[in-house]
C-alpha cells in the first residue's frame, strides 16, 4: 500500500510540475513569444528595447544594413515595410517587397507592420481621387481589407500601418469609418492598425490635407497614431527646418487632447533640404555632413530647431542646406521628454538617411 501511495504521490508531483511548466511557457514570463501571430509568433506590441522609455518604430523602404545597425543599438521596437500600393478596385499591391528583410526583422523580434499608401506605385503621387474610389464602394472596400488580412498572414505581419493622404475634405466621415472597419478586421485576427497622419494643432484643421482626418475618432480606433511633425520646410517654399521644436509642441499638445496619449507617436525626420539654383534636393543626414566637409563649409545651427544649416558655392550654384545631425536629433528627443512624457514614443522617416551615431544616440537619450 504504502509503495502505492509513494507512487500517486510522484506522479500527481509529476503533473503538478508539467502544469506548472506549461503555464510558465504559455502565460507565464517565457510565454510571451507564443502569443504572436504569423510564423513565428508574436500578437502583442512589444515593450521598448534597449531600456528606453519610449518605444521607437521606423518606416523603411528595404535598407538592410540600416535595419542591422539599428537592431544592433537596440533602438527600434518596430519596423513599416513601405512596399504596399492601393489601386482603383480595392486590390493590394507589392513593390520592392523583401521577404528576407521580413524574416531579419522578425529574427530581431521587432513588431513587423506593413505600410500601404493610397499611391499605385513608389512613383506616384498620393491620390485622392483614388481613395475616394475605393471609400465610396462597399465592395471595394471590402477587397481592400481582405487583401490586408491576406497579406499580414502571408507575410507574418503583426498588423497594417496605413498612410493615407491628401484625401478630401468631404471624404472625412467615411474615412473615419473605413478606418474603424479595418481596425475591427485586424484586431479579430489578433493583428494592429497603425496610422500616419499630417500634422495640426486645431479640428478639422486649415488645409484639405488635415481636414479629411478626424482625430478623435480615428485615435479611438487604432493602436497607433503617428504624426508626421516633419516638413515644415520644402520644395514649395523658401529654405527652413524640418521640424520647428515649438511648432511639434504645439501639435503633440493638440494631438494629447484629442487621442489617449500612449498611442501617439511624434514624427522624427532624418532629413533636410538643399535649395539651390531654383531647385531643391533631398538630404540625408549622412549626406549633409558629407557636404559640408567637402565644401569646407561653416555648420551652423537654426534656433527654432537646433537643425543643422550652411550655406556655401559649388560652381556658380549656392546652396542653402538645412539637415539633420546629431544635436537636432537630440533636442527633438529632449523636447520629447520636457513637454510630453506620456506619449508612447517616435516614428522616423527614413531608415538608411541616418548619419553615424544617430542609432546610438536614440537609446541613450529614450531612456
């Protein structure tokens, strides 16, 4: 008898043990991992690596060796695949798609969202007569989702970052409402909306490129909400910063009252402009520090953004380059934290446009 009751007593031990083990690696601390969808799993937004504060998500367009360097710093939770393309009957498209640049990212076990753009390719302007042609159909609407749902479970993408623009102003309400029925498909598949939106600080807003995209609602709906505050300056105006610290104040202070603050993501460029001759180019960090040691040129700062700026003649050309380095970097970082310390963090545009150090320095000033 006794022998029996030694042994009841080992295996019921026994289970106790499995059970014990099987929570643990379920929903226990080591079960994490099991909870995403895709192949492998991973269904939640992750916490911000590196012991930041801030979570850190960067739009890419297939830079591998930025991907790399980033991972390597610990500096970005979350990666957009820029590669996806509206067309007029509600299909999706993929340009540039890179399955292996997936498959790195989801080794690093960063989120993984696809970004699709109302564009019918990576030459294409954003097209408003296009999105008012898929919004104004139910059908096409419906095509439009289920090609998501497809993609994300395809792919094993954690959800869909949409970046709309310049839609019109009258397509407002059923933007929103689109928006609420591609939130609703994605999180019953277990999967996350992320959304880009144009920057302002009032509702609706003073340009049809805000008017069209209402806050409150739209910030209900999805998990995340970018804001672009970037491109202050441009091709269609006279040469100036990126990103003014008291203007990107202005709009997160809006932004705040509007959407849950732990959803709101300020928009970080790694980009200016050089403007010369009647015409504009795009700058990369990295290229913007070339130029000015190969023109031997005097880097200054500009007060309202602390964004790098120079001026120097390359012929019977000058230039005026307004570009981002390190301390414009770290003073949007620094603004970040003084002024509003409970939004969840930043979206940089774009990976590869960084210059040496910028990963680095993303993590130490985001803890």
């Amino acid at each position: 008898m006794r022998r029996q009751r030694l042994l009841v007593l080992l295996v019921a031990a026994g289970v106790l043990v499995v059970v014990v083990l099987v929570l643990l690696f379920t929903v226990g601390p080591f079960g994490s991992h099991l909870d995403r969808p895709g192949d492998p799993p991973l269904g939640y937004l992750r916490e911000p690596l590196g012991d930041r504060k801030y979570k850190v998500t960067a739009w890419t367009l297939g830079d591998a060796a930025s991907l790399e360097a980033a991972a390597a710093a610990d500096a970005v939770d979350e990666v957009d695949f820029d590669w996806y393309h509206t067309q007029a009957d509600g299909s999706v498209t993929a340009e540039d798609e890179d399955p292996d640049l997936v498959a790195t990212a989801r080794g690093h076990d960063l989120n993984l969202f696809a970004t699709v753009t109302n564009s019918t390719s990576s030459g294409k302007a954003f097209s408003r007569d296009l999105a008012a042609a898929v919004l104004a159909s139910p059908d096409r609407r419906r095509r439009f989702i289920d090609g998501l749902l497809t993609l994300v479970k395809d792919m094993g993408y954690d959800g869909v970052d949409l970046d709309w623009e310049d839609l019109r102003p009258a397509d407002r309400d059923s933007f929103s409402a689109f928006v609420e029925d591609l939130a609703d498909a994605l999180h019953a598949e277990d999967r996350f909306l992320s959304i880009a939106v144009m920057p302002k600080t009032s509702e609706p807003g003073e340009w049809d490129n805000q008017k069209y995209a209402d806050w409150t609602r739209i910030g209900k709906a999805v998990d995340e909400f970018k804001i672009m505050t970037y491109s202050y300056s441009g091709p269609w105006g006279d040469p100036g910063p990126q990103a003014p610290l008291e203007w990107v104040d202005r709009v997160l202070t809006f932004a705040e009252r509007k959407v849950p603050p732990g959803k709101v993501f300020m928009g970080v460029p790694f980009y200016g402009f050089d403007w010369h001759d009647g015409s504009v180019a795009t700058v990369s960090g990295h290229r913007g520090a070339a130029l000015a040691q190969t023109h031997d040129a005097t880097v200054s700062r500009d007060p309202s953004s602390q964004e790098a700026t120079m001026t120097f003649t390359d012929g019977d050309e000058t230039h005026t380059v307004y570009f981002q380095d390190e301390k414009a970097v770290a003073a949007k970082l620094a603004m970040l934290r003084a002024k509003h310390p409970e939004i969840a963090g930043i979206s940089i545009w774009v990976m590869g446009q960084e210059a040496s150090g910028f990963w680095p320095l993303i993590t130490r000033k985001l803890r």
